[in-house]
C-alpha cells in the first residue's frame, strides 16, 4: 500500500515547531460536506481562516480521489481537535454528510485506502505507538461520520495501541 503525498500548498515555516516526539495520537476528521462534493485544501484552508485559524487546522487533507494533501507540517501543532492539538496529527478527509448534510459515512475505496497507508506510514515516520481515534470520541460531533475501531477492524494498524 503506498500512498503519494502531494506538495504543501503553502509554506508555514514561521510557525512555532513542537518535537515530534510529543505526537502520540491521530485524530480522524471529515470535511463535514455532502457525498462526492469536490472540496479542495484551500477550501478548507479559507474555511478556517473565515474562522480566525492562521491557516488549514489539519496536517493532511485526502480529497475524493485518494491523494493526500499536506496542511500543516507534522512538527507544528494543530488547529483540529480542541485540548488535543499538541499530541496530535489531524487527518481529513472529503465528505461525511449525505445530501441533506446529515452524518453519513462517505469514506469511499479510494480514500479509505490512502488513509490506511497514511497512518501507517505516520508510525514508521515517527516510530512510537500512535493511538487513532475519531473526532467524535473527544468532541461532542458525529466528525468522522463513522466508527474508526470499527471502520479499520481487520487492518494492520493496531488502533488503540501502535502502528509503528
């Protein structure tokens, strides 16, 4: 399973860095958008800055078609997931509402796929156990849209424990 991660679409390199060694957690976001609406990073990133963030809170963005984009460097702490962000890495991907902007599960193949590899690749980049867990189980929203133990049951990435 390899996975492309696309370029930074900006550069953040006045920003405060944090020791990696401090990232202990994933934390799986949805854009909160309907099913199969095209949604860029930079839609996200003026999203969040419409709401007073410095740039796009997540470190990395998986849009319809699978590819990864990179939001914020992983040695900068992000703006994802409130009490969370300095030991986490957020991650999140294009969908999570049906058409009436209901929570729905819209993960598809594509991107289920690029987040596996993703994770994965995070714990051999970072080398120490990393615990994975949905938006919803730390903040009172349905973000994901869906259970993460239950979405990647069965897949190599020990969620809850390690994936390194």
């Amino acid at each position: 399973m390899n996975v492309q991660i696309l370029k930074p679409f900006i550069s953040i390199n006045s920003m405060a860095t944090r020791p990696l060694s401090t990232i202990h957690t994933i934390v799986i976001h949805c854009s909160a958008t309907p099913e199969n609406r095209e949604v860029t990073i930079e839609d996200i990133d003026r999203w969040h800055k419409a709401r007073d963030f410095d740039m796009v809170g997540y470190h990395y963005f998986i849009d319809l078609d699978g590819n990864v984009h990179i939001g914020r460097h992983i040695d900068k702490v992000g703006a994802h997931a409130q009490g969370h962000n300095g030991q986490s890495i957020g991650i999140c991907y294009a969908g999570g509402c049906d058409a009436a902007m209901n929570p729905k599960d819209t993960l598809n193949e594509k991107q289920h796929t690029a987040m596996s590899a993703l994770i994965l690749s995070l714990g051999t980049i970072l080398q120490q156990p990393l615990k994975v867990i949905g938006h919803n189980q730390i903040s009172n929203k349905a973000c994901p849209s869906f259970d993460v133990q239950q979405k990647f049951l069965g897949e190599a990435l020990l969620l809850e424990r390690s994936v390194c």
